[in-house]
C-alpha cells in the first residue's frame, strides 16, 4: 500500500498544490493569494463607441423598417412579441457574441431557466431589451427603444438606451459620468418644487391604497406615463421630467436607465428606500428624481425610508 505523505506540520499546502514555510504567523504567500482571490474584477475594458454604434445599427435596420408594418403575438406573461424584438435580439447577440466571446448573454426574450442560469454564474453578462415599449411599437406610437447594459459582479457598470424615433442615445459607464448623443449630462441639484413638477407614473403597478392616495391628493403638477420604461429613464437623466414612480421593473428594464441616471447626479431607490438595481428576476420598484430637493420632497411623501 501507497501512503502520501501530509505536508508537515509547518508547511501549508497552496492553492497551486506547493507548500510555504508557516512558523506560527499565516504564510504571507497564501494571505496575498487569499486577497486577490476575494478583491473585486476589474471592470472590463470595452469601449462604449462602438458599442453603441452595433445597438444605433440594429435599432435602425431591425426596428424602424417595421415600425407600423408589424403583426404580434402574446407571451404567456401577457406582454406583446413582435418579429422586431427577435430580430434585435439575434442580432445583437450574435454580434456581442463576435467580439466579446467572454461575456454571457441575457435577454427579456429569453426562458426564465436561461436567465437565472446565467444569473446564478456570476459571471459577466450583457443584459438587454431589445424593444422596450412593444405596446407603443405595436400601436405606432413613436416612444420605444432598445435598452443594453453590461452587469459585473452584480452591478451595471455600462449601460446605452437608444431611441431610433429621435436619434438619441443616452449612456454611461460607472464612475464616469453619463452622456446624451457624447454630451455629457450633467444634472443640477434643484428642481421645480413637486407641486409644479411633471411626475412620470405607473398607476397599474402600484398598490391599491397608494395608487388610490394619489389619484386622491395628486402631490405633483401633473402626471404622465409613457411606456418605455428604458426611455424614460433616460428622460429623467436628461431632466425630463421632475418625479418617477413605478411599482414594479424587470432586470432590463432598469440596468442600463438606473445607471444612466445615477451618473447624471440624479436619485433613485425602491419604495423600501433600497437600491433600485439588484441582479435578480424579481421586479422592482422605482422612485426617482433628477434633482435631489424633488427627490427627498417625492420620498416624505410617499413614505419611503432614507
């Protein structure tokens, strides 16, 4: 019989199988190897040009000839599905996947098996919409577009929102700033005071009791709800519009727009006052503002803890 030998007693084996020398201190080798494997990746280095050129070009070519020309069908969740949103998603996925092979892909149109697959991997993933705004697409109502973030270690930390209609495209990278068509965006801390302002609101997402208390008091100026959840995202990071709620979004829905308010200088929680962004497939709902005075003044009033 074979008998292996331990390492001995002050030695420690290595996560590459070698032994360093204990003493009675743990081994610095191994507190160095132990540190890089718990630090956070860096994010990774893809350039947002032409990236945002591919969703510009498939937005244009798959979306717009068939804007007004198109026929739909109903998912099991009751949502429309055109040959649009598929013709987006194959693209976009087929060319992401040509030149960032590395990162996983995640799709609205996609089993909920898939997503939460590539979800549980941690790795890496594209996470896209890629017709946010179907009913209006359908109905030829001008107001949808496509909607891409890049989500690492659990946070969006790139994100484009494009609006083939009016040619703009409103993107961010984390810690950089956001950008409408390359001009930077820029929010100021005041805003009307919330009884002037515009509120964007979905009332059929909401709860009974809230939805009631605000059709009651109407706290705003006036109110609007447009049906792209990405685009209006991208409208309050342009400061369009003074207040946000709604009751509850889709990962896709709020990668890319949270990201690109937030580095606008705008706010936005959940009616629990938590991060609206979580890397999961439960909704979320959305409080938002791109002035911070509105922000805190639309909070006291809906109640939502700070």
């Amino acid at each position: 019989m074979i008998h292996k030998n331990p390492a001995p007693k002050d030695t420690t084996v290595t996560p590459r199988g070698g032994t360093v020398d204990c003493g009675t201190d743990p081994p610095a080798a191994l507190v160095a190897y132990s540190a890089l494997a718990i630090r956070p990746r860096p994010p990774m280095p893809i350039d947002l040009t032409p990236l945002a050129d591919l969703v510009r070009e498939a937005a244009r070519d798959e979306l717009l000839p068939r804007f007004c020309h198109i026929c739909y069908e109903l998912k099991a969740d009751g949502s429309m599905l055109t040959e649009a949103d598929l013709a987006v998603n194959r693209r976009l996925r087929v060319e992401l996947a040509a030149r960032h092979p590395q990162v996983r892909f995640l799709s609205e149109e996609m089993s909920a098996a898939e997503q939460q697959a590539i979800l549980d991997s941690g790795r890496p993933c594209w996470c896209l919409d890629p017709l946010d705004g179907t009913s209006n697409f359908v109905a030829g109502i001008p107001y949808f577009g496509v909607s891409l973030a890049l989500i690492e270690d659990g946070q969006p930390t790139l994100g484009i929102i494009y609006d083939p209609n009016r040619d703009e495209l409103f993107s961010a990278r984390a810690g950089q700033g956001a950008a409408l068509n390359g001009q930077p965006l820029r929010l100021p801390v005041q805003g009307l005071p919330l009884q002037n302002g515009i509120a964007m609101v979905d009332l059929k997402r909401l709860d009974r009791a809230l939805r009631n208390r605000i059709l009651d008091q109407q706290p705003f100026g006036s109110q609007r709800n447009f049906g792209s959840c990405a685009l209006e995202w991208g409208w309050l990071a342009a400061g369009r519009g003074h207040a946000y709620l709604h009751g509850g979004q889709k990962l896709w829905d709020i990668a890319a727009g949270v990201l690109i308010l937030q580095e606008a200088g705008g706010h936005a929680c959940t009616l629990h006052g938590e991060p609206v962004f979580r890397a999961s497939l439960t909704p979320r709902s959305a409080v938002a503002s791109p002035y911070e005075s509105v922000f805190a003044e639309w909070c006291d009033w809906l109640g939502v803890p700070r």
